[in-house]
C-alpha cells in the first residue's frame, strides 16, 4: 500500500514540477515588467531643413508684358522656387555682387518673389550665408538678354541691384523663357494709388498688389479631415503612456493628460503644456524656424501642401519680448490659401511645445467643373458696398486674393471659392461667384 | 539499491525541485507582500520634516507596498431621476443657468446639473428619526444613514468621511467607496440643521474594475506627504492632519467617463483636503473643502 502511495506521490511531483517549469518559461511576464514604458522616441516624420521650411508667398513671372502669378503646388513653382534657392545658397556674399550702377534701360523685370514670413538670410541661414542676419521679403530678378540683376529687399529697405554671375543670369534667362504660362495664372499688378470701382465707387491702393486677371476660373472641392495615427500621436506627446489617463467626452471627443500635459483629439488635435520646465531662451530668427519646423514634423508630419504663414515672437512683460514663438501654417489647396477653421496654430520655446492646435483638410476630390468667378474690381465693390452698409468711410485696400474658405461643418467639409480681402484693416471674405459672405463667417 | 529507497529518492528529489520552481515563480510575490515601502525610521524621519514646515502628522499611515491602477469612472445618472421622482414627482422641468434643470415641488426643489451633480433643497427640512440626539455625532450619522438606505442601494457604498457643526448647523460627508478605497470624486453632503435635513448634494460615480496588469506600485506615504508640504508651504499655525489614505480622486469632468487616479488624501482638521497623485506626486487639487 505504501508503495502505491509513494507511486502516486512522485507521479504528482513529476507532473507538477513539468507544470512549474513550463509556467516558469513560458508564463506571464511579472506585473512590472509589463507596465515598464521604456522611452521609445516616436515622431512622424524627420525634421525638414531649413531651405524647405520658408517658400514665397507670391512668385511672378513676367513675359511680354504680362504677368503670372504661380501658385504652389504648380511644377513650376516648385521648379522656379528651387532654382532661385539654389542660387541663394551659392552667393554667399550679396556685397560681391554689387552692380554700382543702374539698371541699363532697356533691363525687364522678369521675376518677382514676395517672402512672408520673411527668407532668413546670414550666417545661421543657408541663403547669402556671409550677408549681415536678416530677413529678406522680396527679391526681384531684372533681365537684358542673358545678363541678369537682383533687387533684394529687407523689410521696407530695397537694396541695390547685385548682378548676377553669368551663368545664373543665362540660367534664370532660359527659365523664363522656357516658362509657357497657362491663362489660369494670369494676373495683374494694381499700383498704388487711386481704383475707380464699377458702380463709381473708389479705393485707394495702399501698395501694389496682384490680382488675379481676366478670368478666373474655380470649382467646389470636397474636403476630408487628416487622419492622424492616434497611438502614434499619443506616443509622440507622452513619454510614460502608462500614467496618461483618457477622458470621453460627450462629443465623442477623446481627452489625454498624465496632470502636466493635455492631448485632446477630436476634429483635429488641441494640445497644451502650460508649466515650462526650462526658462526659456531667446532664439535667433534661423533657429525659431527650425524650432517650429521640427516640432511640426514630428507632432503630425508636415503634409506638403501646407506652408509656413506667419512667425511672431510673443511680447513680454513690459513691452519686452518673450522668448515664447506663436508659428501658424495654413493648407493650399490647388494653389490657393485654404482659410476658415482648417491650420496648424503653435505657441512653443526652445524646449517644446506650449500650445499646439491641429485642423487641417486634404482634398478628396473636385465637385463639379471650374466655372468662371467674379473679377476682382465686382468683388472690390461688393467689398466697399459691404462696408459703407457699417459706416466705414475710407477704403484703403491692403490685400486682395482668390482663395477657399471651409465650409460645410466637420461631417461634410468642403471649400468654396472666395475673395479674401483685406481693407481698411478689416478682413472680409466673400463667396467668389455670389459675393456675400459665406455661411458661418463672421468678422 | 531497491525500488522503494529509489522513490523516496526521487521524491525528495522532485519537492526540492518543486520548492526551487516556486521560489522562482512566486517568491517575488510574497517578498511584496510582507515588505514595507516606509520603515519606521524613513516616517519619523519625514514626521520631523512635515513639522518644520508646520503640518503634525496625527494619524495613522499605510506603509505597506501599494498598487493601484486609474479606475475608469462615469456619472451615475439615475441618482438625479431617482431624487426627482423621490422628492418633485410631479413637478415640470425648468431651465437653470448653464443646462441645469430645476424641478420645482411641494416638498422640495431638485436641482439636476449637467455634469451629474444632482441637489435637492427641503422646503421646509426632512425630519429625522425623533429619538435622534442632535448633538450626538454617532445617532446623527446612523439617523441619517437609516435615510440613505431608504433612498436606495447605490448608497450603500457611502462612507461617512469627516462631520462639520455650525451652531445649530451640522454637515455630514460621505464619499462613495471603490472596493473598500474612498473614490473621493463621488460624494454626498448632508447639510441638516437640527434634527431636519435642509439639503443634499450627490455626486455618484459607476466605477470600472481595473485589470490587475495594468496596476502600479504607488508612490510611499511619506513622498507623497513631503510633496504636499511642498506645494503647501510652510503654515505658520500648526496644521493637524488627521487622516492620510490611499483612494481615488480627480476634478468632476463633463463627460462621457473617465478615469481617475489614485492618490494619497490628506484630511485636515479644518475639513480640508489634499490629494496627491500616487503615481505621480502632482498635486491633483490644491485644496477641496
């Protein structure tokens, strides 16, 4: 009896001890290891270099005394674009290049670049790397055959003319001549001074500007929302996921935060980080772009339509300034502005982020045909007709443009061709084919 | 060598394998359990620090191992349907400033607020049991509970927190219980004045059971105490705390559901409260009365 008792004790033992083993080897990881969030860096995308992060607002191209304004997104903006600066980045000292004279007579202005923001030149930019820091805001190209001369101008401040070395100016020559416009781009220059109006109404130019000419033609676009890898953005902005806590809001809105930091996605993200670890340091102008650029590409990408539309150092206490950066980028869609609720608006310092507010849209697809919009002297009037319904008196037009504006609420969003005006300081958009302000805006 | 003596071997042999397999898989386990995360000599070290800044540890405190885990939470929203139909049955709905809804009766007025807070205001008190002495603070609490029990199961979890008096004036707090840890978030106020009670105020959550692997050690009791001198500051009068507990707390949130943290409470004597993330060491709310 004995015996057996002994059998079938080491019976259990054999089987236990292979359980053991197995649970042992294969079994659960303890608790702790689990929940150990060892600091995996998580970005989307690889910083973008500096000589991608400013492109120009407005690049004119002139031939046979017409004028082209092409728009982003366009082959030829981009291959324009990168030429210039490529040649930005040759020249490193402007003051070698200095013509001494004026232009010859016969000299045509051929290309015209509006930077804003402003192109960061000097030794911390790659563009004119010996040249004193600054910004540039616009450049002109000038041309007399294959000779070609540049007009840089710093803020208010145009330069003298830099003539270019030869093989740029052929260079830049054959471009232009290569150019073959489409009837789209075509735009024209309204000088500064007095526009009589359709219906006797009168604006005063503040400075010249573009417009689109003849006419233009736009179409209706369907919009959907950027779809944005929401474990990658929650990785992105928290190092130790494991003490982020979720809150659901009644809107279907998702709220993160560990009690220092906030995350909340819903129609885009909303992020805020009030407590700032670090003082924070001034940064040169160069460096807040390359700040702002990097924190963009790796909290959301940088999607390739989107531009950088301004960067403005925050004021400080007693008019001094912060060291705290509000940067803001906005979409174009088919080489217009996208306006309305739909941009990147970021507040951050050297050390990271301090607010952060991500909406923004990509085309799905076109909704019906270009049709032809109102030119822009009907739409100056409606604008005019528009304000003195307020009492406004003084019409002093600062900015016009075609653009779109969102619309359609964040179901079925869709962007409608409109002009963007600004005068008299005061923003007006109104629906490009109607002329009234579109639904939902309010200003 | 004969078979027998060879069992007994075998089997000797198999016990001290199986003790060495289990010390390996469960000896951590156990160690936990019976280890301390504040000696003796680390809380009377961190008592000295807390009075130099003016604050008299004078309860007692967990030393032992903690863990917990966010508990996700969501308003208990039939508390408001219930205190309607208890209290202003047939009373119609009135709009109140910011989506509130007041119901206005014979009896009482029941204020349901958007976030889940419900109040309901006795026109003129509810009486308590007869027998009950005002001033006794047990035959208060226990009257009032009879009253609790009446108005629902939910209540069942509600531990009597801490009692203030004004005069003639009692308030009776109560916070909702998670597994026998207080989830401060949800709450209940008595504010009764002599033996009627005048008002009530309900705040009651529908906790989530956390998995066990998603839980955390906690941080000790006497970190999470120097935390709150910290943020506190020196007080200039002595402060007494008069409890220190482990439990769950987060600001009330108009939302869906949530999740809440735990955190080391710290009670005053003045009625005060400070919460300390336990996972963390952020202050969760400077001060809660």
């Amino acid at each position: 009896m004995i015996e057996r008792v002994k059998s079938a004790v080491l019976f259990f033992l054999v089987l236990l001890s292979i359980l053991l083993t197995y649970q042992l080897w294969y079994g659960r990881k303890p608790v702790e290891r689990v929940i150990t969030n060892g600091y995996e860096p998580a970005y989307f995308e690889e910083p973008k270099p500096l000589s991608q992060l400013v492109i120009p607002k407005c690049l004119v191209v002139y031939q046979e005394n017409l004028c082209y304004r092409i728009r982003p997104g366009n082959s030829n903006y981009k291959h324009f674009w990168e030429e210039l600066s490529r040649m930005l980045q040759e020249i490193d000292e402007p003051a070698n290049y200095e013509y001494g004279e004026k232009l010859p007579a016969d000299a045509e202005l051929c290309l015209n670049l509006i930077f804003d923001p402003a192109l960061p030149v000097g030794p911390e930019s790659v563009w004119l790397k010996n040249a004193p820091s600054g910004g540039l805001t616009g450049m002109q190209i000038w041309r007399q055959a294959d000779r070609c001369w540049g007009i840089l101008q710093e803020g208010e401040e145009t330069g003298r003319p830099l003539l270019l070395p030869a093989q740029w100016g052929a260079h830049l020559a054959a471009l232009c001549e290569q150019f073959s416009p489409s009837e789209k781009s075509l735009c024209e220059q309204i000088q500064a001074g007095e526009l009589q109006l359709p219906r006797n109404g009168t604006v005063t130019v503040s400075a010249p500007i573009y417009v689109p000419a003849g006419k233009p033609v736009m179409a209706d676009l369907l919009l959907k929302a950027e779809a944005l890898d929401g474990e990658l953005l929650l990785n992105t902005f928290f190092i130790n996921r494991s003490l982020v806590r979720e809150i659901k809001e009644k809107d279907g809105g998702l709220i993160y935060t560990d009690g220092e930091q906030g995350l909340r996605l819903h129609h885009g993200l909303d992020y805020s980080c009030p407590r700032i670890e670090q003082k924070p340091v001034p940064l040169s102008y160069p460096a807040a772009l390359l700040t702002g650029g990097k924190l963009l590409c790796y909290y959301g990408g940088w999607p390739e339509n989107l531009r950088l539309e301004s960067l403005v150092q925050e004021a400080g206490a007693r008019g001094r300034q912060a060291e705290i950066y509000q940067a803001q980028w906005r979409s174009y869609l088919k080489g217009y502005l996208l306006l309305g609720d739909a941009e990147v608006a970021m507040t951050y310092h050297h050390g990271g982020l301090v607010d952060y507010r991500r909406k923004l849209y990509e085309l799905h697809y076109q909704k019906g045909d270009d049709t032809v919009v109102q030119d822009y002297r009907e739409a100056l009037a409606a604008a005019v007709e528009l304000l003195a319904a307020k009492g406004v008196e003084q019409y002093i037009l600062e900015e016009m443009d075609l653009a779109y504006y969102l619309t359609g609420g964040p179901l079925q969003p869709r962007a409608i061709p409109v002009w963007a005006i600004r005068i008299s300081g005061r923003e007006l958009i109104l629906e490009a084919s109607e002329l009234i302000p579109p639904e939902g805006w309010e200003k | 060598m004969n078979l027998s003596r060879a069992k007994t071997l075998l089997i000797c042999a198999f016990l001290g394998l199986n003790l060495l397999l289990c010390y390996h898989l469960f000896g951590g386990e156990i160690r936990k359990l019976t280890r301390v995360a504040v000696s003796a000599a680390e809380l009377r070290q961190t008592v000295r620090q807390l009075e130099d800044y003016g604050y008299l540890l004078e309860t007692k405190v967990d030393r032992a191992v903690r863990k917990s885990a966010f508990l996700t939470v969501a308003p208990l929203w039939e508390v408001g349907e219930k205190l309607r139909e208890e209290f202003t049955a047939a009373a119609a709905p009135e709009s109140g400033p910011s989506g509130a809804i007041f119901y206005d009766g014979d009896e009482a007025k029941v204020k349901l607020y958007p976030a889940g807070l419900a109040r309901v205001e006795f026109n003129s008190g509810q009486a308590l049991p007869d027998e009950v002495s005002f001033s006794n603070d047990q035959e208060l609490t226990s009257a009032f509970e009879l009253f609790l029990q009446e108005l629902g199961p939910a209540f069942s979890e509600a531990r009597l927190d801490y009692l203030e008096r004004y005069g003639e004036e009692a308030v009776l707090h109560y916070v909702q219980l998670f597994e026998d840890m207080p989830l401060y978030s949800g709450y209940l106020t008595a504010f009764l004045e002599n033996n009627r009670l005048q008002a009530l105020e309900i705040y009651w959550l529908v906790p989530d059971k956390p998995l066990q692997e998603k839980e955390m050690e906690v941080i000790p009791v006497t970190e999470a105490l120097l935390k709150m001198a910290e943020y506190l500051g020196p007080s200039t009068q002595p402060r007494r705390i008069i409890k220190a507990e482990l439990g769950f707390y987060s600001c009330e949130y108009d939302a869906e559901k949530w999740e809440v943290p735990p955190v080391w409470r710290f009670l005053f004597e003045d009625g005060e409260s400070c919460f300390i993330n336990a996972f963390t060491g952020n202050l969760e709310r400077e001060i809660s009365n």
